[in-house]
C-alpha cells in the first residue's frame, strides 16, 4: 500500500470542487489551491474519449482491460449501490430489491466479508422543489422503508408505499439498527452487524429509496460524492470503502447522467430566464430531461443508426473545455476510480443497470418523426424498452447511458439492460461473479 486511502481525499475533492453545493457544506474546508492543475492533469479536455458501447463483451467485462489487471484478490467486498428514485422507477426499484439475493448468496457462499450501502442519484437541481425530496448528494441512506412513506408518493399521480415498500420490508425499524452504528449493512466473520441472520430481509427494507427524488439524475456525481464521505472525517459514512476491500458500484437508472459542473453558470441552462440552448422547446415553461442529453452528447449519423459520444459543451452549446463545461466531464469520473484502484492496488468496478439493449449495448435513434413527445422529453429514443408491471399500458423505456459508459471504460463489472425486468438477479449475480472469480 502505497498511501492510506484517507490521503485521497484531496484528489477526490479538488477535481471535483463546488460540484454540489451539499460537498462544500459537509467537508468543511478543502484547500482548493491547485484546482485547476488537479482537473487539467488527470482528465484532459474530455474531447477525445469515444462510448464504450461497442468496447464491452456480452458478458458486460472489458476485453483487454489494463486498467485493473494484476490487481491483488482480496477477501472482502465494498458495494455501493447509486438506485434513481425518481418518479418513473417504481417497478424497476421493487425488481431489483427482489433480486439482491443473487448479488449477496454469491458472496455468502464464497465467504466473502462484505458491507453494502446505498445512495440515490438525487443531488438536488434547480428545478426540483427542495420539499419535495432529500436530496441526499452521496450520503447513505441507513433506515427501514416503512419509516419514509412519504418517499413513495410522486405529485397526485404515483403512490407505491405498498408494492414499494411495505409489501417487501418485514422488519420493524428496531431491527434495522446497526450494532457499530454505521449506515451500512455487513457480513464480517460470518456475522451481520444487525440483530439476527437475515441479510436479505434487512436489504428488502433497506435497498427501496421511492420515487420522489429529482428526476435530472446525477448518478455519477453521487457515486463520487460518496466516495469523497467516506474518506472524509466526521461523515456518518467516513469509512464505509476499506483499503482491504474491492469496491463494486452499481449504477441502476432510466435516465442519462446530468451531473452538474456545479456553478451557478452551469445551473442556468435549467433557467427559463436562461440561454435554453439544450431545451428540447424554448417556448416551454420548464425543461425536460433532454437537457441533460443534449448538454452531454454529440450524435452523428442516421435517425435510425445514430453514433453518439460524450460531449463538453459551454451555455451557449458550443465545445468547451472541462472548466466551462456544464456537465462534468466523464473523464473526471475515470480519474476518481484510477486513484482509488491506484491507491488500493484491489479491484475496483462498477456494473450498470440502464438503458441498453439485451446485450449490452446502446442504442441511438432520432425519433422525433415517429415519437416526438419522447425526443422533446429525452432528447433521444429509447435506448431499450419492456413491459412495465406497475403499468400495463405503457412500456418502461430507457435512455442510453452514453456519458456512464464512458466513465467507467476500464473498471466495468458488467453492463445490463433496465428494461430486462426479470434479468437482474442474472446481472447481480455476474457482477458479485466478477469479483468472486
């Protein structure tokens, strides 16, 4: 071990400042002398990087990964899950709670010690109404479902406190509590740090975290934002990722990534007094997702076969370098897990459950001639789509991840469609494998 992972969090932190007005309150106060230096070394103008689309195996792994390759094994396993509790992800949350069996009997079996925290990709916004959620900004979440049903309720029109929630948590609050007072699950030596043996039943109650979050997710924004509390001092969740433990993250969401640059500047473009350059109507009142797809993305190409990378663009929509970018660059997010798998010298991966097709891979079209309410809300057609249970006559639909595949090129545990309701526990249980083998 080269250094304590305590000494990145200035790495963590400096390439990332002012990213979230919930960063600067809570970790005090960061020298940001050498900001800028910290940022151009370690990501470059984000430029150059393509998708990762056509880069992975069916298997969702990375073929001829450098990045993590030699790594050393380790016995244990930090998971941190980044779960979209915005309003469309109702039956995709219940689904994937059913299914964290397949992630945690691996583990349990092959004995490894693991500890299992979870966060939404909630980071507050502009125009998401500050009594609406908590925006959590990468802190865990540590509490029973059933002592938030608030949580499950989304305007007049979503309430899923049953199917949500109550139907799947058993447990009462009290046996939800942690013995170390951590807010994380975990399995050491065979013991679970809450009362009794059953991890599973604690996850039912633990893993659904509702609907009403933002729904311009931020989810790798979150990911890095938990990573910066756990190395920081006074955090509730300081110390949640061990320097003897791999790291799996595992990103599930509908939507694109719309981590904020975070400034004010980079704010405006949710204005309606403001440029609108990335507003799918000019004319509306109030922007849609596809903001956040045309803020981050460039296409190419056909409607039907389009090609589409990650994109830094200025207010005005122009190509701009990482300072002035309104998106945080990916290429700031390979940096944060290129230093922890640096400084831990142990696995570091991240599995994504989003919006891609059976295989894997994403898919871009133009449907604005075919499906224009969709493109003004997204900015692009569906990246897959599969019957929702909680709604028989819509399908659940997806947006392709362009921006998520390209951060996390080289640390990959596997890459899986959202849509595939009844393959999660296929797509935790290749991930859990990933480490395992």
């Amino acid at each position: 071990m080269t250094r304590s992972i305590l000494s990145l969090t200035p790495i963590l932190s400096l390439a990332f400042l002012g990213a979230c007005v919930i960063v600067d309150k809570s970790l005090g106060d960061i020298d940001d002398e050498g900001t800028d230096d910290v940022a151009d070394e370690s990501t470059g103008d984000g430029s150059e990087d393509g998708t990762t689309g056509g880069d992975t195996t069916e298997s969702g792994t990375t073929a001829g990964d450098t990045t993590t390759t030699g790594a050393q094994t380790a016995d244990s396993l930090d998971i941190l899950v980044v779960l979209d509790n915005s309003g469309s992800m109702g039956a995709i949350q219940t689904n994937f709670v059913k299914s964290v069996s397949s992630l945690i009997d691996p583990l349990d079996a092959a004995g490894v010690d693991w500890r299992i925290g979870v966060t939404t990709t909630d980071n507050g916004n502009p125009w998401c109404p500050g009594g609406q959620g908590t925006p959590e900004g990468g802190q865990l979440v540590y509490s029973a479902c059933t002592d938030r049903l608030q949580d499950f309720l989304f305007a007049d029109t979503i309430d899923i406190t049953e199917v949500g929630c109550s139907d799947l948590c058993d447990l009462s609050p009290g046996e939800l509590s942690t013995t170390n007072g951590k807010p994380w699950l975990e399995r050491v030596d065979g013991e679970l740090n809450i009362a009794g043996d059953d991890a599973i039943a604690a996850l039912d109650c633990l893993l659904p975290q509702g609907v009403n979050g933002c729904g311009f997710e931020s989810p790798l924004e979150s990911a890095h934002l938990a990573i910066v509390r756990s190395v920081s001092e006074g955090e509730s969740s300081f110390g949640f990722i061990r320097e003897d433990a791999g790291l799996l993250i595992i990103i599930i969401t509908d939507e694109v990534d719309c981590s904020v640059n975070g400034n004010d500047v980079a704010n405006s473009i949710f204005d309606a007094d403001g440029d609108k350059a990335f507003w799918s109507d000019p004319n509306s009142p109030f922007p849609t997702s596809a903001v956040c797809w045309n803020a981050g993305v460039d296409c190419s190409g056909d409607a039907d076969d389009l090609d589409c990378q990650a994109a830094n663009k200025n207010t005005q929509g122009q190509p701009s370098n990482v300072a002035n970018a309104v998106l945080s660059p990916p290429s700031n997010y390979t940096a944060v897990l290129q230093a922890l798998a640096s400084d831990k010298g142990l696995p570091v991966r991240v599995g994504l459950i989003t919006g891609v097709d059976g295989s894997g891979h994403p898919h871009y079209a133009d449907v604005s001639a075919t499906d224009p309410a969709f493109q003004d809300s997204f900015g692009v057609g569906p990246g897959c789509e599969g019957p929702d249970p909680f709604d028989v006559d819509n399908p659940l639909q997806a947006v392709p991840p362009v921006r998520m595949l390209e951060a996390i090129q080289g640390f990959e545990a596997g890459v899986h469609s959202v849509c595939d309701i009844e393959g999660y526990g296929v797509a935790l249980a290749a991930m859990a494998n990933t480490f395992i083998d």
